[in-house]
C-alpha cells in the first residue's frame, strides 16, 4: 500500500472489557487481520483504543466495522460472544462496497511475491485483472492462451496463501480433452487428473519450488478438486482456480459458483473461441458471462491477441483466427 496522504484515525471501543477485546480481535488477531486484507487498511490497538490508518473511505468503513463487530461480543444478558470469521465477512459486505482504487493497484506499480521472486504485470489489462483479483471474490478471466490468464491467477493464489490470507489453494479443471472417462486413467484420484492440471502444476512448481508444493500436496494445503467431485461441498478459507472453464455446462459451472464458502475467493479462467465441449452444448463460460455480468461483486476481464506475453509468433496467430472469425461472422451477415 501507498504510505502517502494516507488517513489516521483512532477510535475508543467501550466498555474497556479486554475478554471481549480479545473475543473482537481474534486468535492471533485474525479478525483485524481479515479486514486489513478486505479494506486495505493498516490496524493497530493499545488496550481499547484502535488506530485505522489508510485511505478515507477505507477507514471510514473500517471503523464502523469494528465498532459493529465489537457491540456483537456484548452477547445476551452481557454475556461475552466469540466473532466467527463468517461474522466479520458478512458485516464487511454489509458495510463497504468495494469500489475503492489504492494508488499502487490502480496504476499498476504493484507485484506479487513468491519464492522465486516479484511476478508483475506485463500491460495494463494484466494490471487490471490482478487488480480486480485482489479486490473481487469471485474473477473471470477470459481470452485467448498466451495472455497470462492462469499464471497470475496462480500467482495470486501463492501470494495469498503465504501472506496468510487463505489456508488452502483449491486446483480444479473440467477433464474433457481426452474423450476419456476418468475412471479408464491409471493411477489414484490424483494422478488421474494430474495430466488436465500440468499448467497450474507447472506454474506452482515456478512460484514455489517442487519440495514445497509436494509439501503443501501432502499435508492438502494445495489441493486437487475435479469439477466432477466438487458437488455438495462447501470450500472456506479457500483460493479457488477454475481453468479452462469454457469446457464446463452450464449446470457445471453453476454447481462450481456455489461452492464459494466464507474468505475464500475464485478465479475463473478459460478461452471461449476453443471449446471442447461435444457439439449442442452450451459453454458455462459463455453461459456465466450473458448471465452474471450485471451483478456488480463479480469482475469480468477479457483480453485479446494484442495482450499475449508468449513468443511473437503466438499473437499473429491468435490475430489471424480472429480476423478470420470476424470475416466468418460478416460473411453470415451478408
């Protein structure tokens, strides 16, 4: 965050009762922790009295959460009450519309850390994806391979598992480029899906070294979440990839949506010039974009040939399929 022109303000929780301080703080101050991530703000307390520091509205907001949130400890008959982390995600959501723009997101001089170094965007529609990565729960972004749609998704999934923001990162893909069901692979639950993921696998292993992933695989910090398998469940705490999803139904990519649970977010990534799917079904992908691009906590970000980060080559061809596409399109006009 920007340290500059930045807002401070104090506010003085009463009563003075430190049990429930400590029941709105959190455990290792995982509450306050919460909304620094959600608001972009930095918070720091002595006893009863906070100080919120960042952008106006952004401690506005911050601080009528907490004053909120610290009346919710009062319980009934003055009986102290814990704050659940789903408490402190709906009272945000009630409470900020995240619209804000922080000075280092909103021109693009931010990066994302990893083990192997800062990852930054490379043009300004990669800013503005990872931007509204960082701001939104639930991200689309669409467009042709090459323009780093699943790399910085990956990117921030490593970023916010290690700073802490998330527990786990789920990996999840629709396996239906091999015709093949998966039960006629060889191999555990894992490996049979192993061969769909090799891109997020590949981009994980970069980020984060091949002993830590299969650490993290282990332990199912990373875990491994075929679409197919995903119904019924409810996934906190969670950063969600959904890749290629211009391969899933309409019905799949519904069930997949409303698996989101509380501080989790998804990334849904895919490419809806190269689908799949067998011929009459509809794109969930496509199907999602018609239908959810009016609710306004959803981000929508659509690159083109001209955002490809591959060899040269990769962008003249992804032009030359869409100038052909459009000269398709024209000629059904006529």
């Amino acid at each position: 965050m920007n340290t500059d022109n930045l807002n401070v303000a104090e506010l003085v929780l009463e009563p003075a009762d430190n049990n429930r301080l400590n029941l709105l703080c959190g455990p290792y101050d995982d509450n306050l922790k919460h909304i620094e991530r959600r608001l972009l703000v930095d918070i720091s307390y002595r006893q009863n009295l906070f100080k919120v520091a960042g952008p106006d509205v952004n401690v506005a907001a911050a601080s009528d959460i907490l004053r909120q949130l610290f009346q919710l400890t009062g319980g009934g008959r003055q009986q102290a009450a814990a704050i659940t982390p789903e408490q402190v995600h709906l009272t945000i959501s009630e409470n900020f519309d995240i619209q804000y723009q922080d000075d280092n997101v909103s021109t693009g001089d931010f990066s994302l850390k990893t083990k192997k170094g800062l990852i930054k965007a490379r043009n300004p529609n990669q800013a503005s994806y990872v931007a509204n990565v960082l701001r939104h729960d639930v991200c689309f972004g669409v467009g042709p391979a090459g323009t780093g749609k699943t790399y910085l998704a990956v990117a921030c999934a490593v970023d916010a598992l290690e700073s802490g923001q998330v527990k786990r990162i789920v990996l999840t893909r629709p396996a239906v480029e091999a015709g093949e069901k998966l039960g006629f692979l060889p191999g555990d639950l894992a490996q049979k899906v192993d061969p769909y993921l090799r891109p997020l696998y590949d981009a994980l292993f970069e980020m984060l070294g091949f002993e830590k992933v299969e650490k993290y695989l282990e332990r199912g910090v990373i875990e491994i979440a075929p679409l197919a398998y995903m119904r019924g469940r409810t996934l906190n705490d969670a950063f969600i990839i959904l890749d290629e999803s211009q391969n899933t139904t309409t019905e799949q990519m519904k069930m997949f949506l409303t698996r989101i649970g509380f501080s989790a977010k998804a990334v849904i990534t895919g490419d809806i010039t190269q689908v799949d799917l067998p011929r009459g079904q509809y794109s969930g992908l496509k199907h999602a974009i018609d239908v959810l691009s009016d609710v306004n906590e959803i981000s929508f970000n659509f690159f083109n040939a001209k955002d490809v980060v591959r060899h040269p080559i990769v962008q003249r061809i992804v032009q030359a399929y869409e100038a052909h596409e459009a000269e398709k399109l024209q000629g059904k006009a006529d």
